[in-house]
C-alpha cells in the first residue's frame, strides 16, 4: 500500500481534521484515508458499464433479461495496469 506525506498543513486544517477523527471515533490518519477515498472515489461517479447498459436499453428496448445475460458475460476481472517498461 501506497504511503503519503503532505506538507505545510496548515495548523487550523491538521485540528479540524483531528476534531473530525474524534466526531467519526477514528485516528486522524484513519479520517485522511476516508477523506481522501470519498474525493478520489465518490458513490455518485458514473460508471462505465452502468452508462453503456442505460444507453443500450434506451437505443434497442433490451429487455431485463437480455441486460441480465450481457452481465453475466461481461468480464469482471480488475483490470491491470499497463506495463512501459
């Protein structure tokens, strides 16, 4: 796992961020993780598979069923990184 060090944290952000860590009953380092997730990943982000799915129901009138049938075949495996070297 990645680690992170940020610099020039200014006092009045390191003390919200801890009194936020005692509100949630975590350790500040615990509240940055959580912090950092909900920017990078928000619930709310539109996903790929989701948005094909929605515009292929709209474009031919998919059925549940067919929709169902597309996700069982669709690769679900996490995709890796691209290697340059």
């Amino acid at each position: 796992m990645a680690s992170v060090t940020v610099r020039n944290l200014p006092d009045e952000v390191h003390r919200a961020i801890r009194v936020q860590a005692a509100h949630h009953g975590r350790s500040t380092e615990a509240e940055i993780r959580a912090i950092l997730e909900a920017a990078a990943r928000p619930p709310e982000r539109v996903k790929l598979g989701s948005m094909l799915v929605s515009i292929a129901r709209e474009a031919g009138e998919m059925t549940d069923a067919e929709v169902e049938h597309l996700n069982q075949l669709r690769d679900k495996t996490p995709a890796s990184p691209t290697s340059f070297e």
